[in-house]
C-alpha cells in the first residue's frame, strides 16, 4: 500500500533546480504526475517541448489559469493554434505574454504575468525547470538554455562564442507558434545551424526567445527580418522600464522619477 501510495502522489517535476519558497510557482511544482498529464493533455504540450508558466496578475486573466494556490493562479502555456475570433476548435486564448513588464497599448488578449519560469515537458508525464523567475532577462542563462536546445534538436552553434544578443522582430510573413503574425517581439537571439537531413546539407537559421517572458523558438533564417539593437550600457529599453546592464535587462526601480 505505502508503494502504491507514493507511485499516486509521485511529483511531477524533476531535476535539482526549483523556484523560490517564495513563489507561488514552487507550489505548481509540488503538483503530482496525474494532475500535470491532464493539463498537458488539455494544452496539447508535446514531451521534449519548452514551455512557460507564471502568476497572473490581473483577476480577468484567471479564467486561463488550470491551478488556484491560496490567492495565487497559475497561467500554463497553450499549445493550441491562436485565433483571435471565437470559434468551435479549441484555441490558445491568449496574444503576447509579459513577465513584469507591461507595455502601453497593449491587445485584450495579452497576458500580464507577475512571476514566469519556462519549463520543459519530459516523457512519462514529468518536466523541469530551465529558466527560473527573471532568468529570461539575462543573456548567461538565455545562453544555457539555447545550448540545451541545441542538443536536443541537434542543431549547429554558428554563434563563435557569442552570448545571444537582443534583436527586435516584426513578424511579416506568418506565424510561427508562440510568435504572431503582424506583432513585433524584442528578443534574444543566435544564429545556428539547422540540419537538412534529406538534402545532405545544413541551413542557416535562428534560435531566440521573447525577451519579456522567454518562450523560445526556432526558425530558418530568411524567414524574417531581426533587427539588431545597438544598444550600450544604461541604455534604457521598454518604456524605461529595464535598463541593459551585462548582458541583462535590470528592473529601473527609478523609472518614474
């Protein structure tokens, strides 16, 4: 019985790394294996796929949220394709998301996240965490996590290096998952190698992650257009709100003076 017990309320995530006691995403962590299988089943979450979880902040954003602990509601990532217009098919349900930052004219459908952290689904029902709270901002972690995509979808470094540096982009053409036609995106992003098996060769592409929350994405390279930004240090970027210090983005906690 106590063998049966333990297998029922086995936890889902894995690995050393954790969120802070603090948070109330430590508490989406505690969440058991047959609790986490229904809301990857519902999101349509691939195993081996990245995706983000984090607090909402605002009360008309709860209805997106499969976990309530104590005041807090845990928005998790859809999977699902985006459409802005209702529709019979099961959709994603939200736009943009942000992590602390919110931008000014910002669509209805967005979505405003106190805390974020980007985890990974692993097989049999598991995942773990890849960028904690706020890692998303910093270049050296960014850096971590593009290397561990690397190698789980074997592709090539063409970075020389290079810590991934941060680019805006308009998506023209279409969408690509997460990243919507027609909205444009500061992100973190490296050049790599995407492998063409059935050509025998290996084509240019990037790697990159949306600077405000992390969700990362891959795509061929002439895909679209990434502007690089010139950007110096104490260079201030989003509305002043995050000054460019190392190779991060630090919180202006004097923006409004």
């Amino acid at each position: 019985m106590f063998y049966l017990n333990y297998f029922v309320m086995e936890k889902a995530l894995i690995g050393q790394k954790r969120s802070s006691l603090h948070s109330a995403l430590c508490s989406f962590e505690e969440i058991p294996v047959k609790e986490w299988k229904a809301t990857r089943d519902y999101n349509c979450i691939p195993a081996g796929f990245l995706f983000l979880a984090g607090v909402v902040k605002y009360r008309h954003h709860r209805g997106l949220s499969p976990y309530k602990f104590d005041k807090d509601y845990i928005f998790v990532q859809s999977m699902l394709p985006y459409s802005p217009e209702m529709s019979n098919q099961k959709r994603r349900g939200f736009g943009q998301v942000y992590s602390l930052y919110e931008p000014t004219g910002i669509y209805d459908d967005d979505v405003v996240l106190n805390e974020t952290a980007i985890y990974q689904a692993m097989p049999d029902e598991h995942f773990r965490l890849i960028l904690a709270d706020g890692e998303h901002r910093h270049a050296k972690c960014v850096a971590t996590m593009f290397a561990q995509m690397r190698e789980d979808q074997r592709l090539e470094d063409f970075s020389d290096g290079a810590s991934p540096k941060l680019y805006r982009v308009t998506f023209q053409k279409k969408s690509c998952g997460y990243f919507l036609k027609g909205r444009t995106y500061y992100v973190w992003a490296m050049p790599i190698g995407i492998p063409n098996f059935q050509e025998g060769r290996i084509n240019k592409g990037w790697i990159f992650c949306d600077a405000f929350c992390g969700i990362p994405c891959v795509i061929d390279f002439e895909r679209e257009e990434f502007e690089a930004l010139q950007l110096s240090e104490g260079d201030k970027i989003a509305d002043g709100m995050f000054i460019y210090q190392n190779d991060k983005l630090v919180y202006n906690t004097h923006r409004h003076d």
